[in-house]
C-alpha cells in the first residue's frame, strides 16, 4: 500500500497510508493530513485514486504545491519517491508497486525494438533505441465537437491529460501500454462515454467513443 512520510519543521515526522478514495492535506484539523504549517491553506490539496494511481491535485490553495521542485498546474500524478512540498512541509511518497509498474511499462515500450526482442530492427544501439522509443511510441489524440477544443485536435502527450472543470466534472485520460483509459476524478456529475456515465473504475476507451465532460464534446481518435 502507498503511504506518504510527512516532515515539519515544527512537528514529529509522521506516516499516513493512502488508504482511501480522496485523502486531504493542510492546516486544517479536519484535513486526513493536518499540517502544522503557517504557509499551508485550510485545504491546501488532495490525493485522489483514480484506478490504480494516485493523483495529486492543488486545491486552489494560496503558496501553491511543489513536486520535485516543480509547481504543479492542475493535476500530477505521483511516482515512487517524489518529493511533494506544501510550505515548509516536505512530503514524500511511497509506492513500491508504482514503481513496479513503471518498470513494466518500460519494459514493454522497449520489448518492440530491444535487441533479441520481437520485433527489432537490427543494427540499432540500445541507447538510440531507448531515445528513438519514446519518440515512436505512438500517441492518441481527441478532437473536439464543442466546448473548449471545439474545432481542434489535442495530442495526448502527457501520460495524464485532464478535461472537463473541477466544480462540475472533471475526468482524466491516461496512457497506460495496452490503451488509453478515462477516470472521473472531481465533480458531482460524471463524464459520459457514447451517452455512458463511467463508472469508478477507469474505462478503457476506443477509436471513435464520444467523451462528454462538463460542457465538453470530445471524440477519441485512436492512436496515431
């Protein structure tokens, strides 16, 4: 299980599991993690599960949430060992299993053009190969019929992309080796998949499947 270490400058080192759906953290008591910390706000983020990750997510909060000394935008999902900063606060998280599971998806990106593996082009170099890997690797896109993207195709770069609004609905699409999978994450209405609202699992989904998410009209293109 995923736990998270908890450092203050103004309070014992601390170990919490992630063990439920949507865990707070900040200053205050309420939060699953309370931080004795002047710079934290009330409720200053949130780890939410979505499938088998755990995804990190600012709640608007006054000084901003740092992961591995980046600011994070919307959403980030975390891996073992990054550093998540909250004030003065320093959180690391702990996933065997994530790390596990990144291992395995190196390994399958890779098992198409390592050689002795199916499916490599001799003569190639396993550092180029490792470089060239990621640069093939092929990407989906979404393309939207109204809303926000409306007119427009979105590559889906990034191993998490995040649509739809947090008060109302908002959903997650992530890359994953075998597929591309959608999550709800936040909102009271869930996003919907060819007139489906998904369900609290992550939803595998298909060329040609029509996303509806807060006033967004998205298809899914497929792979490229």
């Amino acid at each position: 299980m995923a736990k998270l270490v908890v450092s203050s400058p103004d309070a014992a080192d601390a170990h919490h599991f992630v063990d439920k759906a949507r865990l707070t953290i900040g200053r205050d008591p309420s939060c699953d993690i309370a931080l004795v910390d002047g710079a934290a706000s009330k409720t200053h983020a949130v780890i939410m599960t979505v499938g088998l990750d755990h995804v990190l997510q600012d709640s608007g909060s006054r000084n901003g949430t740092i992961v591995n000394g980046t600011r994070i935008v919307e959403t980030h999902v975390l891996q073992n060992e990054d550093v998540i900063e909250i004030g003065t606060s320093r959180i690391v998280y702990r996933n065997r299993r994530a790390s596990l599971e990144a291992d395995l998806e190196r390994t399958m990106i890779y098992s198409a053009t390592v050689p002795g593996l199916p499916g490599m082009r001799t003569g190639a170099a396993p550092v180029a190969v490792a470089r060239a890997v990621r640069t093939r690797f092929p990407l989906a896109s979404v393309r939207g019929l109204a809303g926000r993207h409306a007119g427009a195709d979105v590559t889906l770069e990034r191993p998490l992309a995040t649509f739809g609004e947090r008060e109302v609905s908002l959903a997650v699409i992530r890359r994953r080796p075998h597929g591309y999978f959608i999550a709800h994450v936040a909102g009271g209405k869930r996003a919907k998949v060819n007139d489906r609202a998904i369900g609290s699992e992550p939803q595998e989904l298909s060329a040609g499947d029509i996303i509806e998410v807060a006033g967004e009209r998205l298809e899914f293109l497929g792979a490229n």
